[in-house]
C-alpha cells in the first residue's frame, strides 16, 4: 500500500474557535482516511491470498522432494514443513503488518466519526453562548446580546429623564 498524507493526531484535532472551518474540511479528512482503510483492507485480501499461494506451492515443492527421496510422510509433516518454509514466513510477516495498518486506519475512520460527534457538541455550546465572555454576575452572553442590552438600557434611560422633565414642566 503507498504511503498517503497520514498525520491522525493534526487530522482529529479540533480548533474550537474556526468550528466552520473545520466543519468544512471535516468530510474531506473522513474520505481520505475511509479510503486509506480501503486500500488496507483490500492489500491483506491481497497478501491472504498471496499467502495461501505460497502456501500451496510450498506443499507441491516439499511432497515432490520427498518422493524423490522416497521418503514416507505424513499429512502433519508436510503441514510442519509447509509452516517452516522462508517463502510461506515472509508472506504471513506481510499479512501481519498489512492486517496491523488495517487495524490502525479502522480505529482512525472509528476516530472521525467521534470528531463529528465533537464538532456538533461544540457547535450547539457555540450557539448557546458558552464560548462567550463571561459578566461579573457569573451569566455568559453574547458580546451582541450585551452589546444591545447595554444600548435598550441607555435608551430606557434616556426615555425616563424626558418623562420626568416633561412631568416638572407641567
């Protein structure tokens, strides 16, 4: 399997202050990594295969040696030999290390989707104000939501000492 751009701990990360950029660039990141599990799974079909090639013709080789040799053997000695072939050992070593990268690219397809799962929990906190300055009273607002109170309260004000002017003039 080629080597593709494969960095899961920059990858998973989430920078809670561009959530919509990382919202946009999360599908992308899920496919990349979707594919390269896709490509593991299909190279150990591959190197299974290859393997019980290998396999098959180590058996042929070995009971053409022994009957040469007229040597009697049994089912258990050829399944002995077989096992200990260099070929048969280099392709299982293969398979392993095939079957580990699968593994490894699952976990990080199983990884993104709870990377999503994060990025819709820290957008609804987003929404909800949570990553807002906090105010003396301990309430988390909006800088928008303050910014407008703030201006109703300086108008209500305003609206007050002109009823009360107009009250001292009557």
């Amino acid at each position: 399997m080629a080597k593709k751009n494969m960095d899961f701990e920059k990858d998973l990360s989430i920078n809670k202050f561009r959530l919509d950029e990382e919202c946009l660039t999360h599908p992308q990141r899920y496919y990349h990594y979707s594919e390269l599990a896709a490509e593991a799974k299909n190279s150990v079909g591959v190197l299974a295969d290859s393997l019980k090639l290998k396999m098959g013709e180590a058996n042929i080789e070995i009971r053409n040696r022994f009957a040469k040799k007229e040597v009697k053997f049994t089912e258990a000695v050829i399944a002995s030999e077989v096992e200990k072939d260099p070929q048969v050992l280099a392709a299982r070593e293969e398979l392993r290390i095939a079957e580990l990268t699968q593994a490894r690219l699952a976990a990080a397809v199983s990884a993104f989707e709870h990377r999503k799962s994060q990025l819709d929990n820290l957008v609804r906190l987003y929404v909800a104000g949570y990553f807002s300055s906090p105010h003396a009273n301990g309430v988390r607002d909006g800088t928008a939501e303050q910014t407008a109170r703030e201006a109703r309260k300086g108008l209500n004000e305003k609206r007050s000492r002109k009823n009360i002017d107009e009250d001292e003039e009557d």
